[in-house]
C-alpha cells in the first residue's frame, strides 16, 4: 500500500493514483468476476502489452487491490485475484459501466 506521504490530500487524486491509466480499470473489471490467469488476460485484453500487464499487475498488487496466487505447479500455474480491499473498488467500477451504457444508449437513439 501507498504510504501517507505518497498520497495528496485529495481522496480522488488519491483514488485516481491507483487505477488511474487505460488499463487498471479494464484489469479490474476483469478480475471482478473470478481469478484470472496472466495469459488469460493478456488475451482478453486486447492491445495491451506483457510488460505493460505485468507492470499494471505489480502496480496494483503494490498497493493492495490485486493478489497473485502462485500453485507451485509444474507446468506453472498463477492466478490473479481481487483482494478485499480491491473489492471495495467494484461500486466504482459498476457506477462507471452504469454510466458508460447510459452514454452508449443516448447515442444510439441519435
């Protein structure tokens, strides 16, 4: 988790930081329906990059709205999952599906 001191005063800048970016959001709206496998989503989520999912994973994981679940198998097998703390991300990630159908429905009646 981010530190007091690597955050602004402001709450939304503050909830802006950690999914902020094109990719956080479509990761997390991924991950709020079950686990997912790296390759799972490097398939699903169409132009995004190894290095960029990676980093974004890491990134979230960093501040404790990701987990990564690693089997110990052979071949290897992690998933990637949404903490509790992530979990309290989906009502902003519902609001903002709300809205993006609200939009899509204003546009498809032009």
């Amino acid at each position: 988790m981010r530190k007091k001191d690597e955050m602004t005063a402001c709450p939304v800048a503050t909830a802006v930081a950690l999914i902020g970016g094109k990719w956080k959001l479509l990761i997390l709206r991924n991950l709020k329906v079950r686990p997912w496998r790296f390759n799972e989503l490097l398939r699903d989520l169409d132009g995004i990059s190894q290095k960029v999912l990676t980093d974004s994973l890491r990134q979230m994981m960093d501040d404790g709205l990701v987990y990564r679940h690693d089997y110990q198998e052979l071949p290897p097998k992690v998933e990637y999952g949404l903490t509790d703390l992530g979990r309290e991300m989906l009502p902003i990630i519902n609001a903002l599906a709300d809205f993006g159908n609200y939009y899509q429905s204003l546009n498809n009646k032009t």
